[in-house]
C-alpha cells in the first residue's frame, strides 16, 4: 500500500467492501479513482484500480447480451442538461407523465406493471433540454437488477404519486423498498446504522390525477400530514393540469444555472445556454469558453437578475441563472 493516501482512501475503501451490486462497485471505484493522488509511489495502485474497474464494466456488459429476461443490464444514455427518473409504485401515471411533458409515446393502461422497460424522453424547458426516464414501478414483487443502478444514476428523482389512492403510504412504502436497495432520500429514510454505499437523490413530488373528485382534497390532507421537506407539485398527466409548474421546478431541483456569453460591444449569443452547476463561478465559465482564458481573465461584465447592467465582477462572482456575461483579458 502506498504511502500518503488521502484519509478519504480508507473510507471509499470500506464503501467498497459493503457494495453488492455491479453498479454500485462501478461507482465507488470511479471515486476511489478521483481521490487516489497521481505520483508515481501510487501508480501501480491507479493501475490495479483501472483494470478492476474495466473489468466490472465488462461484466455490466456481459450480463446486457445475455437478454434473458430479468437478466440483462440495462443503461439509458444521457442526454440534455440532466437526467431525471420517474420513481413511483404501479399506475400512479408515471408513464402518462412522460407522454405528457416529452415526445416518448410510452406505453400507458389502467393496469399495474404496465411499464417493463426504462424508456428516455426530452422534456423541454425554456432554452434547455431535460431528460426524464420512465421506468417500471418500484413494488415488492419484482425490481430488475437494473433498476436501482438508473435510479443511483439520476440527478433527480421524481416521485409519482396518486391523488386516487393514499399518497402518503405510497411514499413509504417507496421509501421502505428502495432503502433496500441503499437508496433513498434526503431526510429520515436512511437504515441505522447508515450502510456505506448508501445514495441520497434529490426528490420532487408530482401527486397526479389532480383532476379526479376528490383530488384536490387528498392533496391538502397529504400537504398536512407529510414531514418532509420536498417541493410537491399536484398535477393532472390527463388534463394537463400545472405541467409548466413542474417543468420548472424540475429544472430548479437540478440545481444548475444557465449563463450566456456576450463579445464587447457585441449582441449576447442567447441562442446557446452554458450549463453549470450553481455555486459555479465565473473562472469556471471562463475556462469552458477558452483554457488560456483561465489566466488571461482580468474581470467581465455582467448583466443579470442580481447584478446593476454591465456590472463589473471578479473571478470568484458565482454565476446566476441567465447572467449574460462579458469576458475582458
Ligand atoms: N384521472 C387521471 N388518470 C390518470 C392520470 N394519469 C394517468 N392516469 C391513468 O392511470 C392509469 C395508469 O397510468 P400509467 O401512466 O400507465 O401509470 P404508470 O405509473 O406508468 O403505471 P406502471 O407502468 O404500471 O407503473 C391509466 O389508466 C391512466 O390513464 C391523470 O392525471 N388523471
Ligand atoms: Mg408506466
């Protein structure tokens, strides 16, 4: 073993005894990768971590040719600004949302398990692109072995529930499964004592089906009963109902910041968003628009929501969503 390893090390080491799954060995060896430092006493170390690593993917790989059912590993590539995953138990209209808010023609019935398959679509906001996944419900009878390693994946989950059944033991019954898996939300659903693989997603809840009866009124017994912290959108799939709502809480909920560029003395280019993660800064821009800008930046100029007009800001300002921005060497 190497010497001076990060303490981290021995903590994402341990992470890694505890993993059971393909997927979740895959992303603790991708961050021991981050954190073993490059010098040459940890070479050998970087080496044997690479080829471990190359090797699970295989094996991911593998178990995808072998299209038995239940048996393949399944990915959805990512696409847009971020990756959403709709998470739900049966016929809560997860699929209805998708068909809602993108082009993807799922499949959709009045039937449990309707969805067997993760199925991609682009759900547009403003100037950016979204991408939301509908998957398969999260129940006890059956979770494919895919299933968890889409959701560790995900940016942000959207949880689904339904203003026609009870949607607070939906969300526990959610809760209690998909602890089995170490995954969970932020908040009181993770196990004592807290597995080391366990992941923590974002939530935001659409309770759909709005417009039915009693609709209205369930949402205002769950609004008084819940504990937890998350944004909770009542929205109706059918009718349409609050959709724009939710496509923008959806894109607040990745937490990412959208700025545009501007020449000096030129018209900003608003066509083409630079996507970051908020707390971002404007250093960070520079070195997306040109690497030699990281050195050559003296200020810029902003013309934002929390800015005077052309303001002019240092390195370290923390970009907001929609600065239009002038770089100056
Ligand atoms: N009234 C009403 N019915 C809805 C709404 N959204 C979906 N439904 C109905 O609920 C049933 C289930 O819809 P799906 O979209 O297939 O639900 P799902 O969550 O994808 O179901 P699984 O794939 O089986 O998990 C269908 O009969 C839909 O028509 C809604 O907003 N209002
Ligand atoms: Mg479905």
């Amino acid at each position: 073993m190497p010497a001076n390893l990060p303490p981290q090390y021995h903590t994402v080491e341990k992470k890694l005894r505890e993993a059971k799954t393909p997927g979740e060995k895959i992303a603790v060896i991708e961050e021991l990768l981050t954190i073993i430092p490059k010098h040459k006493g940890t070479e050998r170390l970087r080496g044997d971590t690479k080829r471990r690593l190359a090797k699970l993917r295989d094996e991911q790989q593998q178990g995808k040719g072998k299209g038995k059912a239940g048996g393949g590993f399944v990915r959805v590539e990512r696409e847009g600004a971020g990756q959403v995953a709709l998470v739900g138990p049966a016929n809560t209209g997860k699929s209805s949302l998708l068909k809602a808010l993108t082009k993807a023609e799922p499949e959709i019935a009045p039937y449990p398990f309707t969805t067997r398959l993760p199925l991609p679509g682009m759900m547009a906001f403003e100037d950016i692109r979204i991408q939301l996944i509908d998957l398969p419900p999260v129940s006890t009878e059956y979770i494919e072995p895919w299933f968890p390693e889409i959701l560790r994946n995900a940016d942000l989950w959207l949880l689904v529930l339904d203003l026609g059944q009870d949607p607070l033991a939906q969300m526990e019954e959610v809760r209690r499964i998909l602890a089995g898996f170490h995954l969970g939300w932020p908040g009181r659903s993770a196990p004592d004592p807290r597995p080391a693989v366990w992941k923590e997603q974002p939530v935001i809840i659409a309770a759909n089906k709005l417009d039915l009866p009693e609709g209205l009124d369930t949402l205002e017994l769950f609004q008084e009963l819940r504990t937890d912290p998350f944004p909770v959108f009542g929205v109706s799939a059918l009718e349409r109902m609050n959709l724009d709502d939710l496509r923008k809480v959806l894109f607040e909920g990745l937490g990412l910041v959208r700025v545009y560029t501007k020449v000096p003395g030129k018209e900003a280019d608003l066509k083409t968003p630079f996507l970051f993660k908020s707390g971002s800064t404007l250093l960070d821009l520079a070195g997306a628009v040109h690497r030699d800008f990281l050195q050559k930046l003296t200020f810029a100029r902003i013309w934002g929501r929390n800015t005077y007009p052309g303001q002019k800001v240092s390195r370290d300002y923390a970009l907001a969503d929609k600065d239009v921005i002038e770089l100056h060497d």
